[in-house]
C-alpha cells in the first residue's frame, strides 16, 4: 500500500507456535515481567514504545490475548504503521474472545510521533483503550518526547494519565496520572550521569500496559567515569559507577525502598565484561510479604548488603555465555544466588543453551521456621536446523518450588517465505503429586497442534 505505509491484518490469530515463557521465582516485593514472545507484536514494538524506565510500559502487548497467565481466543485484527515527512505513525486493533467471567475484549492503541529540533530529538504521543462487550473500558494516554539540548545531554519526559468507566470521582489529576523526568549525559567517554525523578498515582491502573508497583514517587540517579585505555593494553574500557534509587509511597510519604551500588565494569578487546559491586538496601514493609518458596517477611524495616558480580564470555565462542553470583543480606535473612547462562554450539546446525539459576536463603536461629529454603529455575534448550526450510526447537524447564517440569517441542517447516507448517507440542508434568490430597494429576495442561500459516502480501 505505498513506500510508506504498512498494512497487516489477521484473522483467528493464533500463537501455539510460540515458545512458553521462562519459568520465574519471585524473590522480590514488585510484580513479575514477562516478555512479548509472539512475533506478531514483536513487529514494529519499537514504535509502540512508551517506557517508564526498567519494565513499566504504558502499553504491554502481552495484555492482549492473554489473562491471568493463559492465552484467549484472538478473533483477529489489524496493525497499520506509516511514515511520512518527519512522522512516524501506528495503530493496532484486536478482538478477543470470552474468558473465564470477562467477556469478549477490544484492545487498540494509537501512536503518533515526529523528530524536532534534530536528528536526536523526538515528541510522540501513545493512545490505549480496552473496551468490554458489557461496556467497561480503561483508556490511558501519554506524550513523551527526548530533547537534545546540549552536547550529549538529553531530557526526557513521559506524562500518562487513563481514564475508566467506573473511576472514583474524588480522584484528582494527579491520583490519575503518571510522570517522569530525566537528564542524562549519554557521553561515551569521561563522567556521564542520569538523575530521574517519577511518580504514579493511587488511581493510574493501564489496563494494556505494565507496572512493577503502584502508588509510589522514585527518584533515580547513576553515574560513571568511562576510561579508554591505551593499544597495549588488554581492555577496550573500564570505569567505576555508583547507582541507586528511592522510592516512598504516596499514601505515607515515607521510605519504601532504598538502594545504592557501587561497582566497576569492564570490557575486554576479546569480547569478555564483567561486572563487580557491592550493594546497600533498605526495604520497609507495612504487612508480611510473602515470596517463592513459602518465605514470608515479616512487616518492618530491613536494612541488608550485599556483593555481587557477572562475567559474559564473547559471542563468538562456541561456549559462551554469562556467569553471575551474590551473596549477603535479604531482608531479615541471607541469601547467596548463582546463576548460568550457557550457550553450546556443536555444529552449525545444532545448538544447546541453558539457564540455571540457585537461590539459598537462609536464617539465623533454630527450629523449622528458620530451615534453609532453596529455589532452583533449570532450563535446557535445544534447536537443530535439518535445512535452511526445516528445524526443530525443543526446551524443557523446572520450577522446584512449584514442583513441576515445563517443556516444548515446535517443529517449524518453511515452504517458502510467509508460508509455514508447525507441529508443536506444549506440556507440564507435576513431580511430588501425592504432597497434597487427593493427589494431582500428571499434567495440568497439554497441548498438540498443526499449524499453517500463509501470509499474503497485497
């Protein structure tokens, strides 16, 4: 439809092909993250992005065909982008059929967005709504815009407010809405800097985006000293940092979340990084918080320290991959993690990746509340192309909190290019079943299914 313009339509939508989520424990007081894994929305997503800093979205395309955790039926929809003079625009439709109590959904969002000033400069704007078949809606919009004003010196800012069908009239434009405001030096070399100042208020809930936590003000800050060194020498940089955050709750006014780190990176000619620091927190807590594991935190505050540090491997290694560890303080309690993250490739065909990840967390004292708990995520994956057409991706994974073991297998064959044929199986299978009675079943949820998709170019 143009040079300049895109359009794509889809109709009964479906995503088996798509590999499950990774397995998660939360060791945290935030909200769990999962990323977009279906191509579909991963497609022109750098448009459609509104971020609030680390993984607060005002528009989450992972809210879209799926609730509490398990996929419905997409009726289909459309996805239209286009670029013209110095705009950049997009817009995104989907209906949704009926799950659980909730009835069939609508979700679309609209995005409109220019450079200014220069080449380094943006202003854009970001509409969302979900609308009910019974009439409940959640419409939020936002602008957001990045300022070169001197140098390597930007500002940016994001200002969001949503709107719902049954909010409180008591709420004020604040209560409503939420902001951020950052100045960043993005300095290659020398002294950079980042400070940030955000805030979300009790009523702003986007129903199409993400929030880790709710009713809070943060102020960010972060910087560093990047150092170049000369030809002989082994590594390309390194540099001291120093980062860290608070955060208070609106309601209170207090202190909610304190942290500070301070470390040393640096990256090699080679391709190696590594990453050392030491870390001082403090979390408050009104009520018990209960984590993965059945490790409850009693109310209070928790100061601890900790020290930690990660090593990646170049990418061009047949083994390759990143190590990473801490150990110290959580909450009332210590806890030491290691984690691996490996990636094997044996042939040019076949690779094999892994994930490991080992939490301990232990507690002075005696008697069985105090026992150590242990918290293991195991991944393996496998992928073997047969040709440039046909491949396999296999993955198994296992949650020994949740006692259950995760695995997928897509066989993918490719005709040509839009035409694609899958076979894919998705599955759990329980372990322990007799903790509990009566005794669960072997799996909770398999799936087989044929796929052909065929996308037609107009």
């Amino acid at each position: 439809m143009g040079g300049n313009m895109t359009l794509d339509l889809t109709v009964n939508t479906d995503f088996a092909q798509v590999e499950v989520d990774d397995q998660q424990a939360n060791l945290t007081r935030l909200n769990l993250f999962f990323p977009e894994k279906r191509l579909f929305f991963q497609e022109r997503a750098s448009l459609f992005n509104f971020s609030f800093g680390g993984t607060d979205k005002l528009f989450h395309s992972r809210r879209i065909g799926i609730d509490d955790g398990k996929p419905t039926r997409i009726y289909g929809g459309v996805r239209a982008v286009a670029k013209f003079g110095g705009w950049e625009t997009g817009f995104l439709t989907m209906q949704t059929g009926v799950f659980s109590a909730n009835t069939s959904r609508n979700y679309s969002v609209f995005r409109l967005k220019r450079n200014v000033f220069n080449d380094n400069s943006t202003l854009g704007i970001l509409l969302t709504n979900r609308m009910d078949f019974d009439g409940q809606r959640n419409t939020a919009y936002g602008i957001d815009g990045t300022i070169r004003i001197l140098g390597e010196n930007f500002v940016s800012f994001r200002w969001a407010q949503n709107l719902t069908s049954s909010s409180a009239r008591d709420l004020t434009i604040f209560d409503r809405a939420r902001l951020l405001i950052e100045l960043t030096d993005r300095s290659p070399r020398g002294f950079t800097y980042k400070f940030g100042y955000g805030r979300s208020g009790s009523g702003f809930d986007p129903a199409v985006g993400f929030q880790s936590r709710e009713n809070f003000a943060r102020f960010d800050y972060a910087a560093a000293y990047n150092v170049f060194p000369g030809a002989r020498s082994i590594l390309v940089q390194y540099g001291p940092y120093a980062e860290g955050s608070f955060v208070w709750g609106n309601a209170s006014g207090d202190i909610e979340s304190r942290g500070a780190q301070l470390g040393l990176k640096t990256f090699s000619k080679s391709g190696w990084t590594s990453d050392l620091y030491v870390r001082s927190d403090v979390e408050a807590l009104t009520e018990s918080l209960d984590l993965s594991g059945n490790i409850r935190i009693q109310p209070g505050r928790h100061p601890f320290t900790s020290l930690g540090g990660s090593l990646n491997t170049p990418s061009s290694y047949r083994m390759a991959g990143t190590v990473a560890f801490s150990t110290g303080g959580f909450f009332d309690r210590r806890k030491t993690t290691v984690s691996l993250s490996p990636t094997i490739t044996i042939t040019p065909d076949l690779a094999v990746s892994g994930r490991y990840e080992h939490n301990r967390i232990t507690v002075s004292g005696s008697g069985s509340n105090n026992d150590p708990v242990t918290v293991r995520l195991t991944t393996v994956g496998v992928q073997y192309f047969f040709s440039t057409r046909l491949s396999v991706n296999a993955l198994v994974q296992h949650n020994n909190v949740e006692k259950v073991y995760v695995g997928s297998f897509r066989l993918r064959y490719n005709r040509t290019e839009g035409r694609d044929f899958y076979l894919v199986f998705n599955g759990d299978a329980n372990h322990d079943r007799r903790r509990f009675d009566p005794a669960l079943p072997m799996s909770n949820r398999t799936t087989l299914q044929i796929k052909y998709s065929h996308a037609l170019r107009l």
